[in-house]
C-alpha cells in the first residue's frame, strides 16, 4: 500500500483570498486520478500555510473553512483521504474544541501545523495544551513550513531565495526550538511529522552534537540529559516530492527508515512516480522501502 503523507487541496474561498495559490490547488477529482494513475491508495490532506488570514481576517475564519471543507471530502472520498484539520491558534480554549470537533466529530485523523506563526515557534506555550491533546489522543502533528514571513524573510525577500532558504530554515529553526523547550524530550511519544525532510536537521547532526559537547564542556549551554540526535531522530520526516538520494541518505542517517515517509507535495511537485522511483531505487531492504512508501505512516494513523 502506497500513503501519501504530504499532498495539498485548498478550497476556492482561500485560493481567492491568497497570494501564489491557483484553482489547481482545490481540485480533488483531479488529484484522484493522478493517485490511481500512480497506484496511491490514500493521501493527508495538510495545509500548506498560506497569507488568506489577512484578507479573510482571522486565522480562526481560515480553519472554520479549511476543516468544514476538508471534512466533506473525506465523506465523499471515504477511504481515500485523511485529514489533517488546522487550528485557530489567536485562541487556546478554540484550539481545543476545534481539535475535538474535527477529529471526534468529523473524521480527522491528524493535526496541520506551521513550522511558526508569525514569528511564534511550536515551542511557545500556547501549543503545550495542543501537545497533551494530541499526546493523550495519539494524534499525529503534521508541520508544514511557514510561508508567511519565514525566518529571513525581515532581511531578504526574493522569489527564489524565500522558498528555497527561508522556508527549510524556517523548519530548521522550529525543530531546534522544540530541542532546546525539552518538548522533544518530555513529549517523545508525540509523532511530530515535519515536511522536506526536516529542513536541513539531517545534515547538522553531527554538528549539534559535537558543539553541544564543546558548549557542555564549558557549561556555556542547558543540561539536555543526552546529545541532541538523542531527540532529534525521535521526529518523522517527508520526502516531500524529493529525489535526491543524498537527501535521502542523510535523512535515514539521523531518523532510520521507520520514520521516514513518502510524501509527494502534490500540486507543488508533480514528478510523483519520480518521488515513488526514487524511495524504490534506494538500496535498502525492500521491508524498509515498504515501510517508507505507506507502512510507517499506516502505523502511525493506527497507533
């Protein structure tokens, strides 16, 4: 069975009330035949982040619209989609009652999240109740990088350097934030998904730990009570569309191929057999790769 952990769907009312987005985005019918085509058998529905809150007025009025819409997929679809509902986060007591709603009411399998939010990072006390929650209700967190204002973006704002730098940093930054909170210690049996791999996490593991070391030794920096990759392998990644294998290579370094997943990022990317080849030509067991392609998340979803 093939899962796709990391697929888009927007409905129109925030496509036209936001900047980048087109009518590609909000259509279903279309994603179907790409996922039978490719032999996908279900997909997460997460919330790329977008900037229709400043038009629409409130983060809160974008997650009643997201989730209501979502929701009727996952009934017309059933089987075919699971859904990752957003959260009104301008309030505590409204993410609650919407994590309810959306998951005991509506179907719900998961929770999409912002690597941050406006400038505000997961480490920030107004999500610790949305961690017991999801903690108390095994329910997996999806995090998809911010892109409304991205770390970086203060200082440089161009077309091609906020995607490609700011985003993944903005990632980067999130997981290192969680890091240094102790949440990724005190919360370990949270399943924290984050998009692309983790920004570039993968690639600064032995930097984390040997300048921890450096920093400990001079007592410069906290007591973690282990080494950073201690609690940074506890986190899952996607392979959102990736087809480089030496993202992949560093990725199963850090996290082992049980918390890798495929993800596609569809309509972002649309090579998806490529990003399908690509977890297929690795040379891994074929276990492992069946794990990647929809097992890994299958587990999560059921746990």
């Amino acid at each position: 069975m093939i899962i796709d952990a990391h697929s888009h769907w927007l409905p129109e009312e925030i496509i036209n009330n936001a900047h980048f987005f087109h009518k590609g985005w909000s259509d279903i019918e279309g994603q179907l035949k790409i996922m039978d085509g490719a032999g996908i058998n279900k997909a997460v529905l997460s919330y790329p982040t977008s900037d229709a809150h400043l038009k629409l007025g409130s983060i809160s009025r974008v997650a009643r619209i997201y989730n209501d819409n979502v929701g009727k997929i996952i009934k017309r679809h059933p089987g075919r989609f699971i859904g990752a509902a957003i959260l009104p986060i301008d309030n505590g007591q409204d993410m609650l009652d919407e994590i309810k709603r959306t998951t005991q009411e509506m179907g719900f399998k998961a929770l999409s999240l912002a690597s941050s939010y406006n400038g505000k990072y997961l480490d920030d006390k107004i999500f610790l109740p949305v961690f017991k929650e999801a903690r108390g209700k095994n329910i997996p967190l999806f995090i998809h990088s911010q892109i409304v204002n991205p770390i970086g973006y203060e200082r440089v704002q161009d077309p091609l350097l906020t995607p490609v730098i700011e985003y993944v940093f903005d990632t980067t930054i999130s997981i290192g934030k969680l890091l240094m909170a102790d949440i990724l210690r005190d919360y370990s049996d949270i399943k924290f998904i984050f998009a692309h791999f983790g920004g570039v996490i993968p690639f600064l593991k032995h930097r984390f730990d040997a300048t921890y070391q450096m920093l400990r030794g001079i007592n410069f920096v906290k007591d973690l009570k282990g080494n950073p990759s201690d609690y940074l392998k506890n986190i899952y990644v996607d392979t959102s569309g990736d087809t480089n294998k030496a993202n992949f290579l560093a990725a199963l370094d850090l996290f082992g191929p049980s918390h890798l997943l495929w993800g596609s990022d569809w309509p972002a990317k649309k090579d998806i057999t490529g990003s399908i080849d690509a977890v297929k030509n690795l040379a891994i067991s074929q276990e492992d790769k069946t794990n990647i392609l929809g097992a890994n998340i299958e587990k999560i979803l059921k746990s």
